[in-house]
C-alpha cells in the first residue's frame, strides 16, 4: 500500500535517483572550472588585494591610519567584527539546530552554511587583531606563565569571553563540518581519475569504508556535535553583546543586548546564506537541489527573527523612556534625530519594514526579489552595529569631548577586504568540495513502489500530470515513509 500525501512538496526535483545526486554533485567538483566561476573569483581575489594591501598600511603605518579619534576609539572595526560574527551564526543554527528537529529541508544548504561559519569567523577574527595595533603580540591575550613577569590575562574583561567564546565556536563548528565532509570525500576518491586527486581525496576521506558501524557512528558523532553546538548558538553573541552590555556608556548598558544581539545574527546569518545559495544555485545549476520550496522556508525564518529584532528595536526606546535617565534618553533621541539619523533610518527601513514584504507569497517564492532582500538585510544589519556603536560614543557625557567619525580609506578597504576574503574561500570551497551534502540528499529521494518519481517535474509550471505509476497522479507529493 502507498500512502500519499497532499502537503509535502518534493525537496528534490526533476526525480533524481541517487546516482544523479552523485552524478550532479561529483561534476561540479571534477570538471574544470566554468566562466561564471572564474568570473566570480576574479572579481573576489581583486578584493582580496585591496584586503591586503590595506592590512599592510594597518600594521606598518599604526592604527592612526584609520579614522578613529579620541572619542570614538571603536567603530567600522568593531562594526565589521560584530558583523561577520553575527553572519557566521546562522551556518550553526541550520546544521546543528534543524538536525536535532529533524528539519529535512536542511540538507540542500547545511554544508554552505556550515562552511560560511567557518569562513564568516576568520573575518571577525582579524579586526581584534589588528585593532591591537602589534598583531605580532596577539599571544598575550592567553594566560600563560612568562619570562617578563606575571603577566596575566584579565578574565573579568568580556573582550576575553570573546577570546574563549569565538575559538570554541570555531572549533566545534569546523569539526562539525568536516565530519559531515568526510562519505562525500570518500565518493569523489572513488571516482577520481587522476592520481593527485585520488591521492588528496583518499586522504581528506581518512579510509572512509561506508560500512553499517561506520554509518553509525558517523549519525552519532553528528548528534553529539549538533547537541554540543546548539548552546554556541545563544552564548557566542550573547557574549559578543556583553562586550557592550557590561559598561556604562548610555545606550549600551542594557539587559536586552544578548537576546536581541542571538536574534539579528541570526537574522543576518539566514541573509547571508540566502545570498551564497542563490548565487551557488546559478553558477552550479543547482535548481533541483536549491528548491523554491527552500528559498520560501528560510525566507520565514528570517521575516520571524526580523520581526524579533524590530520589538527589540521599539523595546530599547521604551526602557529609555522607562528608566527616567536623561543620559539613556539623549542617546535614543540623539540615534534618531542626530547626525547619523540616516544610519538609524536606514536601519529601521532594511530591517524592520522590508522583512514584512515576506508575507506575500509572491515574494517568499521570488528569486530574484529574495536575492535582493538578502542584500538589503545585510546593509542593514551592518547599519544597525555603527548605530550600536558610533552614535552612543560620538556624544558621550562630556559635550566638551563629543566628536564626529568618518572612515578612512583604510578603514573601507579593511571592510571590502573581508568580504573578497569570504568570497574568496567560499568559491574555492565550492569548486573543490562537495557544496551539497550528497548523504543527507539521498535519504530524502522520494520513490514510489516501482522505484520512480511520483511527482510531476513540470508543475510549478501548470503542465499537465504525468502518470509514471499505476493509479497515482504524476504530480502527488509522496511521504518520506512509504509502507508497500
């Protein structure tokens, strides 16, 4: 007996069978690069060079080559590291949290996100750095014993929480992707043809055998770290917001910043993910894989958690209000109407209102209108860091010390950099890796008794029904569990 159902729509499209996963997969990875890829990378390393040559000018120059003054001693760094944190968020939440909800729609983009996370963290990680001033010297943020005294690390900084937070993250989430690396190396191995390719896929493949106790300690690592992984996702920006929660400069000394830091990272991370999928989905010819019934799901979740961050956005200023503080009262007031008010408004424009266009079905299912969504998110959540930042530092208690900020050429070549250091990887990643989890896809297919697609290939363009079995319409949904 077929059980059929009418919600589910297929996850996997055109009615592959697993070696056309393979197949589909494996190619992207085997055959030799294609304009759009090569197009794509050219204008990613032109930004890596501007990424370079602008840390050079950092480190032999001295951070006077930024535009930061006596008043606002942080800004487009500490902007870009929050940022990029908060981008890298995301990649955790898809592979770690949906795994243990048992969310199947997970397994077309997990992989990508997973290696944005790894990517997105190397980003953050070089503006603390090079903030120091004498990267060379970064060693000393750890507590170890040395020749020059008993110089120590100061545990009650939360700059240190980051230290610690933001390398335990990066480790569990490089582990946890590599893992799930590990039986799509051990398929590429055993296609490979030439012997320098057999040779490094072997090897990245650590034996991999596919044999029922191997399965089953690979599902079971992956829970592990997936259990392991989800708290990251709550302490690793509560901890980032802490950096600001624990002072007392007006604007930042407040109990809402960790929920609400989790929120937009997320926020932006899904963004992000969409940006890279999308882009992938063209280049790679991946649209039976990258569904629009994928794009629609992570659409949602990103209008929920902008939703999220637009109550903590009207929260900030009731509490403001609330707190009868003139000091916290000038710095909401002064976020609104001062002279960065076009950061504010831009901010609650890409961020709060545009999100809610996602209610309309003609959107959520819209590339090209998610595309840009995606990119209008980011700008914003950028916006919403300097505004954190540069706007409660600019006018501080003292009027006599208030100043402007306005970045150098150092500083937007620094931020440009990163992200043709992102890219950067992130092709290269998906040119020599498998960009999709071809394990994961294959225990989604859905066959029917005779070991064909039930559904029609064609329907999201009305087509008529295609009977490939007896009895069942072409275009039916079938369920996951299937009882013959």
């Amino acid at each position: 007996m077929q059980h059929v159902s009418a919600i589910r729509e297929p996850l996997v499209t055109s009615g592959k069978t697993l070696h056309d996963v393979t197949q589909d997969i494996c190619y992207q990875v085997e055959a030799k690069p294609n304009l759009r890829w090569m197009a794509a990378l050219s204008v990613a390393l032109f930004f890596l060079g501007v990424f370079f040559y602008s840390v050079y000018r950092t480190v032999w120059y001295g951070i006077g080559e930024w535009g930061l003054n006596k008043t606002v001693n942080w800004a487009w760094d500490i902007t870009n590291f929050v940022w990029w944190v908060g981008i890298g968020h995301a990649g955790t939440l898809i592979s770690a949290v949906l795994l243990l909800f048992r969310q199947k729609w997970r397994s077309s983009i997990n992989r990508a996100a997973e290696a944005m996370t790894i990517f997105a963290v190397i980003c953050a990680a070089m503006f603390p750095v090079l903030h120091m001033g004498r990267p060379w010297l970064a060693f000393y943020v750890f507590p170890f014993q040395n020749t020059l005294g008993s110089l120590w690390a100061n545990f009650n900084s939360p700059l240190l929480w980051d230290v610690f937070a933001i390398s335990t993250y990066f480790t569990v989430s490089l582990v946890f992707w590599y893992i799930g690396l590990i039986p799509d190396f051990a398929s590429i191995r055993d296609r490979a043809k030439g012997p320098i390719a057999k040779f490094s896929y072997s090897m990245l493949s650590f034996g991999w055998k596919g044999s029922a106790k191997a399965w089953s300690r690979y599902e079971t690592v992956s829970l592990i770290l997936a259990g392991v992984s989800t708290p990251l996702v709550l302490s690793v920006h509560t901890i980032v917001s802490m950096d600001f929660a624990t002072s007392v400069v007006p604007g930042w000394h407040t109990t809402i910043f960790p929920p609400y830091f989790v929120a937009g990272a997320i926020f932006s991370g899904f963004a992000m993910v969409l940006t890279l999928m999308l882009i992938t989905r063209v280049v790679f010819r991946l649209e039976d894989y990258i569904t629009l019934e994928h794009i629609a799901l992570m659409n949602k979740i990103m209008m929920v958690t902008g939703s999220i961050v637009g109550v903590a956005y009207i929260t900030e200023f009731f509490i403001a209000w609330y707190s009868q503080v003139e000091f916290e009262q000038y710095a909401f007031i002064n976020r609104a109407t001062g002279p960065y008010w076009w950061a504010y408004a831009s901010m609650m424009t890409c961020n709060v209102i545009t999100p809610q266009l996602v209610w309309f079905r003609r959107v959520r299912y819209s590339i090209p209108l998610t595309f840009a969504l995606s990119i209008v998110v980011n700008i914003g959540m950028w916006f919403e860091r300097f505004v954190i930042i540069v706007t409660s530092l600019h006018r501080d208690y003292l009027p006599s010390s208030w100043a402007m900020f306005s970045p150098s050429i150092i500083d937007i070549g620094l931020y440009v950099g990163t992200l043709g250091l992102f890219f950067t990887l992130f092709l290269l990643f998906a040119k020599f890796f498998p960009v999709i989890n071809m394990a994961e896809i294959k225990t989604i297919l859905k066959y029917t008794v005779d070991n064909g697609p039930t559904y029609n290939p064609n329907k999201a363009h009305h087509a008529p029904a295609q009977t490939v079995t007896p009895g069942v319409p072409a275009s039916a949904p079938v369920n996951y569990n299937q009882h013959d």
